[in-house]
C-alpha cells in the first residue's frame, strides 16, 4: 500500500516536473528574465532561480511564462513586471500597473503564466519581437 502511494506521488511530481519545462506553444516567442535595479539590491534574489521564459497571443491579450524556483530558506514575494516589446512598435507590461506579486514558499517551484494584459493600440497578433519579463522587487514574506 505505501509503495503504491510512494509511486503515485512521485509520478504527479515527474509529471508536474516535466509540465513546467514543456516546449512553449506554436508562435511563442523566447525570451529571458532580468533582474531590475531594485531587486539586484535585495539579498533574497540570488535565491531565486529564474527559467522557461516566452512570450505568447492568447486571444487579443500577451502571456508571459516564467518557471521560477525559490531556494531561499523563507517565504518570499516576488513583484515581477511582465515586459515585452512588439515588432516594429514599443515596450508594454512595464508600467507600474503592469506588476504581478507572486509568492513562493521555502524550496517552491512554479510555473507562471502572467497575463500581460491586452496592449493599447496594437492589433492581435502583432508579433512579439522580444520577451523580457524581470524581478522589479522582492521580500521576505
């Protein structure tokens, strides 16, 4: 009976595993995770293990992926500024009403999908010519 619950967990958590790291979808667009002049400060950053980034059209909005993993010893919040640049036009997910707070326990791997919202004046579909979501800040609890 253990071993079965053992194998079972430890199935979901390859498969969780493999999820995370899964090729990004068709029309996505690699990208790569920064760190921001706030956060280069902070000591809990060099915590933080930052990977699996692209950029996406889903409908009329931009996803942006990031698979993220804290190895600090605490609970840590994350503000992260979803940012990317559309062909031929400007920056968007910058704003300061752009930022996404994300908590992540002691030893927490996640993969998030950030919804970057639907960028102002810019058709569907417009290519994305760069992805470069990063940390803004980062705290302790």
């Amino acid at each position: 009976m253990k071993a079965g619950a053992i194998l079972t967990v430890l199935a979901i958590s390859l498969g969780l595993a493999v999820g995370a790291l899964a090729r990004p979808p068709r029309g996505a667009v690699r990208g790569q995770f920064t760190i921001g002049i706030l956060a280069q400060g902070d000591s809990l950053t060099k915590y933080m293990r930052w990977s699996n980034v692209w950029c996406v059209w889903q409908g009329d909005h931009v996803i942006v992926h990031v698979s993220a993993k804290n190895t600090s010893a605490e609970h840590v919040t994350a503000s992260i500024k979803p940012r990317y640049y559309i062909a031929r036009g400007g920056v968007h997910g910058d704003g300061v009403l752009s930022i996404e707070d994300k908590g992540f326990d002691a030893g927490e791997f996640r993969s998030l999908w950030l919804d970057a919202g639907k960028p102002k004046g810019v058709p569907a579909k417009t290519p994305i010519s760069r992805c470069a979501p990063y940390l803004f800040s980062i705290k302790s609890g």
